[in-house]
C-alpha cells in the first residue's frame, strides 16, 4: 500500500513537498525497502545530491531507519549542505550510538556554518549522551553570548546534558535563569534530582509546579524507588488518585520495593493491577514480577511466570530481560544449580548473555565454593567478550576470592581496564582473608595514589589486616585518612578501628575511637568489650557491658564472650557464673562451646575442679582439647596430681603427639614430688618428639 501510495503521488508529479512526505513516512513505519527504492527512483528520475531539500529528506530518512552508513555517503556526496544538512547527520550519528562523531561533525560544521538553535540542541544531546562536560560549557557560553538562552527547547537541551554529566548545580543554574520554562523544563530537573537520590530537593521542585504529568510523578516514584524508600508506594498511589495511570515505568518501580522490602502482599496486588491494566506480557514489567516474587522468597511463583512468558511465543532474545531475572532469583534464593541450569540453558538456545545474566551467575558459583563452575564461566565470558567488562570482572575477582584462589583473582583484577571501586574492594577483603594482609595494605595505598573513590569496607577490611599485622604505624595513617575523609564516623570504620587498636595493643586509643562514636551498635560495643578483656582491662569490660544494657543495645553471643573472658582474665569467678546464668535466662541466648570452654578453664583457674566437671557434663558439645588443657592447667596450679591425670589422658586420647600435654602433666607429678612419674612421661616425650620452638616477630620501622 505504501509503496503504491509513494509511485502514485511522489513520483508522478515534481512536488517536493510530497516527496518528503513519502520520505518521511518511510522513515517513520521502518519501511527499509520501500525507502531505499524511492531513493533509487528519485536518482533514476533525475534527482541528485545538489537538490539539497530532497537530499536532507533522505538523509533523515535515513537516520530513522539506523542504515548510518547510506546517509554518512549520501552526506558526503551532497555539493551543497545547509543547517539541516549537518543538524540531520549530528542527530543521526548521535542516535545511532556515536556522539563523540557526531561532535567531531559540529566541529567541523562551525567552520562553514553557524549553527541555529536546533543545531546546537544536536550538540548538546551529543555531549550528554558521551558525558562530555566541558564542551557542553563551551555551547551553553556561546549561546548565551549569541542571545539564544530566551530559546526554551534550547535551554531543555543545556538543562539535560548538565543532569547528564552529573552536574546539577549548573543545570540548576541553567534552569533558574530561563525567561520561560515548560513540562520538560521541570521534569528533567526532577528527573536529575531524583537520578542523584536527592529527593528533599526533587519534590521542592515537584510541589512548585502548576501542573504534573504522568513523566513528574514517574520521576518521584523512580527516584525514591532507587534509594529504596516506601515513599515510592506512597507517590504511585497519590499519583493513581491524581487520575494517571500507572504504566511500564511505574510498575517496575513499585514492585522493586515491593521485592526490597519482603511485601508480597502488596507485590500481589500490584499484580493485579498489571493485569487490570493489561501489562501481563510486558517483558519489562514481567522481569520485575520475578524479581520481586523471588526477593520475597516465593519461587514457585517466579518460576510461575517465567515458564509462563518462555512459553508465550516470540523471539527468544526479545526476553533477556525475563531469562535475568530468573537466574537472579535463582541466586538469590540459594539454587546454585538452578542458576548454572538456566544459563546452560540459555546459552543452548543462542541467546545474547549480558553482564547481568554473568553478574548472577558467578555470584551464584561463589555461594557453592565450585571452583569448576567458575573456570567453565570464566571461559564463557572470555568467549562472549566480557572479561574486560568492569562489572563482570569484579564480581569474577571476588568469586575467585570466595573459593580460594586468590592467585587467579589477582591474575584477574590486573587484566582489568578500568578498576572501579567495587573491584579494589574485592581484591583488598580476599588478600585479608586469606592471610594476605601486606598486600591487601600496599593495595590500599595504590588505590589511594591513583585517587580512586574508597569506601568504608575498603577501609574495614584494610584495617582488619593492619590488625593481622599489628601494623600499629599503618594503622594510624588508615586512621587519618579515615578522619580526613569523614569515614570516622561510620559504623562500619569505628568498629574496625577500634579492633585494630585493641589488637596492637592501644585499647587507650580503641576508647577514643569508641567514645566519639555517634552511633553504636551491638558489634560496635561488643568491639570495645572484647578489646578491654583481652589488654587485661576486665573492670572496663564490665562497666562497658552495664553501659549497653542501660543503653538498649541487646548483646549476641560475641558480647558474652568478651565479657566472660574478661572475668577469666581477672579471676572474678561470681562475675562470670552470674554473667552465664543471664545469657540464657534473659538474653535467650544458649551457650556455645565457647563460653563453655571459658567458664571450664575459669572454673579450673579458681581451683573449682567439682564445678568445672559439672559444666562439663551439662555441655550439649563433644568436649575438645582446650577444655581438657584447661583443667589440666589449673590442676598444676593447684597440684591436684587426679585432675591432671585425669585431663592428660583425655587430651592424649585425642592427639598423643601433642607434647605439651606431657610436659604439663610432668610438671604436675614433679610439683607433687612423683619424681618416677615424671621421668617416665618425659622419656615417652622424647620418644613423640621435641615441639619446635616458637617464633615471634616485629614490625620495624627505620
């Protein structure tokens, strides 16, 4: 029909204006072979490049049909180019993925031409679109210096591009100085408030307005959608009674915080709103469907859907989307197997795996410690051309982290191009993990020298190993560019830095990290506890334990432990038992075999051996050699030669090499005067073999 339409009208008379009708309308129905015949009869009747309007037609024509290469030659073939000529191909080659050419086309456009204000917005959509800031200034001052700032599609342009590049003081700027401001005008402000998290400022802006659009309220409802805030539910619904209905961008929104906040209930309804609305096979709002039904834990229902929308026909790789968010969710609920299954599968079927659908998988693979499974997807990435991919590679170094193989992560955070800070984070925590604590600091101090952005757990982790070390020296320095930086304050650093200092020994400076702490949580008290007990400050520990009781800070059983040791440390058995008696009976805390093992060697310390072996037959645990070590400790202590005896054998029992077992119990017979005894046990000594002696070292600093 369009074809018949086109050689009636366009080509049987010379008017112009139809013709570019006939153009346009090919662009705009994606009619690529109509479009391309009605270029070739134009040429066959007579047309050329020189006959500018026709040429600029086509070549628009062109750009709507992404075929960049004809209109780049039918560009470069015309004689003469006007405003349009050069504003078509800047636009083109803007849409079609290549602003950086596209600027490189203004450019030269500038030493023919002066561009008018449709031109410079090209520009401008250029510039945001490559986040090029500073020649984005350089249009806005020459427009303003040429008087086009009155031009409010123009200003949209500048407004835009500054949100873009991520410079909303000069958007602002841009936005407070226009004579005239429409919809867009507002809507990209809140848009670029909300994008930032910036909400306060979004809806000071939303409630100046004298009237909204469906765009106004999407953009609340995304923007507190992504900082996670129930808000985003509150706005969907004020904007549902505003009479707008809610659509493919506002669903989506809604059940992400559906799905963040465990909600099934209200996912469940918002359900039936996609479906009251029709939306029930939207690809998009389909993957937030079960994205959120997995996030609730409900994956019977995600697998509901999926199967659902994998049976529904169409093209396979039309639902990428769908096919994410179900190895997502498979992920997320623990089904490892049901992950790598899906990507099998998907890889099977032809589809076009992205960094999401990697993303999942490798996460997937380091919950299950298969270091088979990451090598297969490893080698899947290299082969689909992500293994330079920032996101992916950093979640490859942390996978190859979390099955020990520190050495191939390495190897793979130094193939990486760009390092963000999610990937020095990785590398840094899986060095201290696995004892690597020098490099996980000059890690730390490369990041610093390339002025990358740190984070707290980049810092947390640093200072773990500063502990490791008992880098006191470093330690302080991380200290400092904590405090420099605003880190101090944070949870999440000021417990770490107390550990740190309590492990080198400065608990003074642990108590001043400790006191300037504008909010403590259990871990944070339960650092400075556990630090006190173990530098022989037990009263501290005590009094600090009173002071998160009073405070409202409910103990776990790391608190117990700090606070129990503490006493052990300091002989103050009642302490100790009264402290034990209330981890169960007011904390509803049943005891590990680490307090046990605490009490029993406190217990055994005080000479209360009756006691000691009462807690022994009380524990629910099979009792260890540290238990045993305890009692057989105090017996020497005491000369309790029954004891001891008893203890020793219980520990051989369990590793005769152990020969420490046999120089304690031969102390015990010789302060007992049991001199046979004793001679006996250190000829059997030297017969398992002489332990090696110890060794300790220091940090020097020259």
């Amino acid at each position: 029909m369009l074809r018949r339409c086109i050689t009636t009208h366009a080509l049987a008379d010379t008017n112009l204006e139809a013709i570019a009708c006939a153009l346009r309308r090919c662009g705009r129905t994606q009619a690529v072979r109509c479009g391309r015949s009605l270029h070739a009869r134009l040429i066959k009747l007579g047309s050329s490049p020189s006959d500018v309007f026709v040429a600029n037609n086509t070549l628009s024509m062109y750009s709507d049909l992404s075929i960049f290469n004809d209109a780049r030659t039918l560009f470069d073939e015309m004689p003469n180019r006007n405003i349009v000529s050069w504003t078509s191909l800047i636009s083109a080659q803007t849409r079609l993925g290549d602003p950086s050419e596209a600027l490189k086309t203004f450019a030269c456009m500038l030493e023919s031409e002066e561009p008018n204000v449709f031109a410079y917005s090209a520009a401008l959509k250029a510039c945001a679109s490559c986040a090029d800031l500073e020649t984005g200034r350089w249009i806005v001052a020459r427009v303003s210096r040429i008087g086009f700032r009155s031009d409010t599609v123009l200003m949209n342009s500048a407004i835009d591009m500054y949100v873009k590049c991520g410079s909303l003081g000069e958007a602002r700027g841009v936005f407070d100085g226009m004579v005239i401001r429409n919809l867009t005008s507002w809507n990209t402000m809140i848009a670029g408030y909300a994008l930032e998290g910036r909400m306060e400022e979004a809806m000071e802006m939303f409630y100046r307005m004298h009237e909204h659009d469906r765009i106004s309220w999407n953009a609340l409802v995304m923007g507190f959608a992504r900082v996670e805030s129930a808000r985003a539910l509150e706005f969907a619904c004020a904007m549902r009674r505003e009479g707008f209905s809610l659509d493919e961008f506002t669903f989506p929104c809604v059940l992400n915080i559906c799905g963040s906040f465990g909600d099934v209930g209200m996912g469940q309804n918002v359900h039936s709103q996609v479906i009251k609305f029709g939306f029930e096979w939207s690809c998009f709002i389909g993957s937030a469907l079960i994205d959120m039904y997995a996030k609730c834990g409900k994956l019977d229902e995600a697998e509901k859907l999926f199967n659902g929308f994998s049976n529904n026909g169409g093209i396979v790789g039309d639902k990428l989307a769908i096919w994410n968010s179900m190895v997502s969710g498979y992920s997320i609920n623990g089904c490892g197997n049901g992950t790598l299954n899906l990507v099998s599968k998907m890889h099977r079927l032809g589809m076009r795996l992205d960094y999401y659908t990697f993303s999942s998988v490798l996460k997937a693979c380091g919950n299950l410690w298969n270091s088979r499974f990451v090598l297969q997807v490893h080698g899947l990435i290299v082969t689909c051309g992500f293994h330079l991919d920032s996101v992916v590679a950093s979640v490859l170094v942390d996978c190859y982290v979390k099955c020990g193989h520190v050495r191939d992560a390495f190897q793979q955070f130094q193939m990486i191009p760009y390092k963000d800070t999610v990937s020095w984070a990785a590398m840094i925590s899986g060095c201290t993990q696995h004892g690597l604590d020098s490099l996980a600091c000059s890690l730390f101090v490369r990041m610093i020298d390339l002025e990358m952005k740190v984070d707290q757990f980049t810092i947390s982790s640093t200072l773990k190993a500063c502990s490791n070390l008992a880098g006191l020296e470093f330690g302080k320095q991380v200290h400092a560019f904590c405090t420099k930086n605003g880190y101090e304050l944070e949870e999440v650093t000021s417990t770490s830095l107390i550990d740190m200092y309590s492990k080198c020994g400065e608990i003074d400076d642990g108590m001043r990290v400790f006191e300037s702490a504008t909010q403590r949580d259990a871990v944070c008290w339960t650092g400075i506890i556990v630090g006190c007990g173990q530098n022989g400050r037990a009263k501290d520990a005590i009094r600090l334990f009173a002071e998160m009781l009073i405070s409202g800070v409910e103990p776990n059983e790391i608190t117990f432990i700090g606070v129990l040791s503490a006493c052990r440390h300091a002989g103050l058995v009642e302490e100790a038992c009264s402290y034990f008696k209330v981890m169960r009976e007011q904390h509803n805390l049943f005891p590990l075999s680490e307090h046990f093992c605490c009490m029993i060697d406190l217990l055994g310390r005080a000479g209360k051996f009756e006691e000691a072996e009462r807690l022994i037959s009380e524990m629910p645990y099979n009792t260890s050699e540290v238990i045993w070590h305890s009692l057989l400790g105090g017996s020497r202590c005491f000369d309790n030669a029954g004891i001891g005896k008893s203890a020793a054998e219980r520990v051989l029992s369990k590793s005769s090499n152990d020969t420490s077992t046999y120089v304690a119990l031969s102390n015990v017979y010789a302060g007992l005067g049991m001199w046979d005894d004793s001679a006996r046990l250190r000829e059997v000594m030297r017969k398992v073999g002489m332990k090696d002696a110890g060794k300790s070292w220091v940090d020097l600093r020259i």
